[in-house]
C-alpha cells in the first residue's frame, strides 16, 4: 500500500514544511520563556525526525530492519492468537466477523507479560541506553531526560518515569516537562499489538505495513517530543550530559516478570474496554442530540450529506470535530478531500482517547471514506500517542507519587504537556507527509 505512494512531490514537501512551521508557532505561542529557547536544539531535533523519515522510507538497509521488527511484532500477534484460540475455541475466529473486545484487547495482555519479561531479562535496558546515547550526542539533553525519553517508545507513560525515579525529584521545570510531553506524545509497545490487529485485520500485508508505520511513529515521536517540549518549557539552568544509572529493580525472577506483567495487562485492557464503552457510549448520544433531533428537524442532515457528497451524514460530535481541525489538517499536508474525517480522527482522539480514533480509522477506512492512501498512513502517525484529557489525570497521579515534591508543578504543566503531545504526533504526520505523494 505505501510503497505506491513513496515519492517526492514539491506541493506535498511544502505542505510538510508548512505543517512543521505550524507547529514551531503554536509551540511558541504557548511557551513559557521564549527568549530562552535553543533554537539550535529545536533545529537539529526536527531535522533528526526528517532523517529517519528519510531512513525509513528510502534507505533499503534500514527499512528493512525496520520490517524485520515489525514482523517480530506479526509473529507475536499470531502467537497471541493461539491462545485466544484456547480459551474461546471457535469464537477465537474472525470470520463471523470482527469482535473488538476479543480479537483485539486481549492482545494487550501477552504483549504486557512479554515487555515486562523482557525488562527483567535487560532487553529493553540495552536498548534504551543505545537510543538515549544517541540522542544525548546528538541533541545535547541530560542523561535522565534521555532515558525517559527512549523508555517511552517501549513502555507506557507512567512506567518510563519509573526508569528515572531516583531522578525525578532534582529535576527542573523543563526536564519535568520533556518527561510529560514524551509520555503523551508515543504509545506503548503493550497496546501497539492491538492497533496493528484494528488497522491491519486479517490481511497479513495490511498488518505489516501498519506495524512499520506504528513503530516508526513512536521512533519518530523521541525528537519531535524533544522540539515541542523544549520550545513551550526551555532549558533555563545548566543540564548535566553525563548518562545516568538506570531503575533496573523491579523483578525478582523470570516467574515474577511474567505474573506482574500478565496481571498490568490485564488491569490495562479491562480499564480500556470500560473507557471505550463509556466513551462510544457518550459519542452516540451527543449524536442523538446533535444529529437525531437538531440536524434532523433544522434540514442541517441533508444539507450536510449533499455537500460532503454522502461522505458525513449529518451534524454528527465526529462531522464537528473534522470542520473545526479541517483548516489544520490541509496546513499539515492532508488531501483536500480528506481533511474533515481526519480532523475528525484527531478530535476524537484528543477528547475522548486513541483507541476510540483509531477503532474509527479502521470502520471509515473499511467503508471507503477516504480519498486518499496517504490519508490513512498520515492518521496513523497523527493518532500514535496518549495525548488526550484522561491521559493528564494518569500521568499526574504516577509523577505525582515518583516526585511529592514537584507536586504543584507537575499539576500545572498537565493541560500544557497534553497539547504538546498532541503536537508532537501532528509533527509526526506532517514530516511523514513530506515523503508520501
């Protein structure tokens, strides 16, 4: 799917810049001190997330190590599914149709037992201080703030700060804020399972490329979080570069890894399936009221469904949200056509959560709602991350037990990390655009 649309294009690098220089500005306009901001940091962050783009996208070598990984990620899946297959026998199948609570959310819990199996054994560790080197020698940001930094693209928002914690309550306001940023602004590998499955089905192709671009929007997210964090909070007093030793106690055997992280992955996917119960539930009746009642008897339906050409059905919460992010979304590099379902996406993704945008990616993509491929795999970027309003009372209350002390900080930098988060995804989508024509 994606390897037709490669391609340089000028109008779509344009736009990418355009969407780049977009977020620069709503960054600064929200920054703290913007007369102390490193300029030259932001630069080389951006220009760090265009190279990997590029990488991925161009270079053989790395693409390929990239969908090595991503196959890593198929096989773990198929995996999981041998044992839904034990316990729900015939109901295990797709083919009657797909069943989200049974053939996606469970997923969560393998890939929980399976990370934190891997953190006991120190897989994630060597991995991370490799990444976090990196970004300490290219970027120039304290060793602590690297470690989280990279943690996030394996790990949850409140389980990277965990990495950090003998840390966190000497750091500054701006080393906090890069921590609240990063974690808002990825995904976790625990729940990464269950997008590929809602995105990819049954279609091992569409599964794969889904996981590439999955894993290379978490990779992408380390220096867009970088940028976005340091321009809205900038670096005031002087940082040590030196690496940091890293939280490594947290097991104390195989057995013990496998347990806690079955038992995380099972508090995670019961906490999702009532959040998205809740949520949808809510969604339809805000579409009762909007849709059934004041679009149905003001004529704005058929009005609605004649000028989108069938494509939005009436003045449903999802059409609203599209028409207030529509103009973004073009800025960002999104075809014309398509600017309204995924502003909509990204709407519903900031309010309600990203399970709820990208069970919604999925049911519209299926549908035929989008225009254009390109569409899709830029929703897919701009959807990767936890920055939404539920997300600021998880990630408080985790700091807020790691560092009692920077309490009153970590509450008022809530609301501002999850709008840089947010921005942090868009970079992610604007930068891939750039490449996709």
């Amino acid at each position: 799917m994606v390897e037709t649309s490669i391609g340089f294009d000028f109008v779509s690098i344009l736009r990418g810049l355009a969407g780049i220089c977009a977020v620069i500005a709503i960054s600064y306009l929200l920054s703290f001190g913007k007369r102390k901001i490193d300029w030259e940091l932001i630069l080389r962050s951006i220009t760090l997330q265009i190279i990997l783009a590029f990488l991925i996208l161009y270079v053989p070598f790395i693409g390929i190590l990239v969908e090595g990984i991503s196959k890593c990620f198929i096989k773990i899946m198929e995996s999981a599914q041998s044992g839904l297959a034990f316990l729900l026998g015939p109901y295990a199948s797709k083919k009657n149709g797909f069943i989200f609570l049974l053939h996606s959310l469970p997923v969560i819990i393998f890939f929980s037992a399976l990370v934190s199996l891997c953190y006991h054994w120190g897989i994630i560790q060597k991995i991370v201080k490799l990444i976090s080197w990196l970004l300490r020698r290219l970027l120039r940001i304290s060793g602590a703030e690297g470690l989280v930094v990279s943690g996030n693209i394996f790990i949850g928002m409140s389980e990277a700060p965990v990495l950090i914690k003998e840390y966190l309550p000497k750091m500054n306001k701006s080393e906090l804020f890069l921590v609240m940023v990063s974690g808002m602004g990825t995904i976790a590998g625990t729940v990464m399972g269950t997008y590929i499955g809602m995105l990819g089905g049954d279609n091992p192709q569409a599964q794969l490329l889904f996981a590439k671009h999955l894993l290379s929007a978490s990779i992408m997210a380390a220096p867009a979080s970088i940028a976005v964090a340091k321009i809205i909070c900038p670096q005031t007093k002087k940082i040590e570069t030196i690496p940091v030793e890293m939280n490594t106690r947290r097991y104390s055997n195989t057995l013990d890894a496998i347990a806690e992280g079955t038992m995380t992955g099972l508090k995670l996917m019961v906490s999702i399936a009532a959040m998205l119960f809740v949520f949808v539930s809510l969604v339809a009746l805000a579409n009762y009221i909007t849709d059934g009642i004041i679009g149905r008897y003001t004529g704005l339906n058929d009005w609605i469904s004649e000028v989108t050409g069938g494509k939005a059905q009436g003045l449903t919460f999802q059409f609203m949200l599209g028409i207030i992010m529509a103009p973004f979304m073009w800025l960002i590099g999104i075809p014309l056509e398509d600017i309204v379902p995924v502003g909509s996406l990204l709407g519903q993704k900031t309010i309600l959560n990203e399970f709820v945008a990208y069970s919604q990616l999925q049911q519209w993509k299926e549908v035929g709602i989008f225009a254009s491929e390109k569409s899709v795999i830029m929703s897919t970027y701009l959807l990767c991350g936890f920055a939404n309003i539920s997300s600021i009372g998880i990630l408080l209350g985790s700091l807020s037990v790691l560092a009692p002390n920077k309490r009153k900080i970590i509450s008022r930098l809530g609301f501002p990390a999850m709008v840089g988060g947010m921005l942090v995804s868009v970079l992610s989508a604007a930068v891939i655009g750039m490449f996709l024509n």
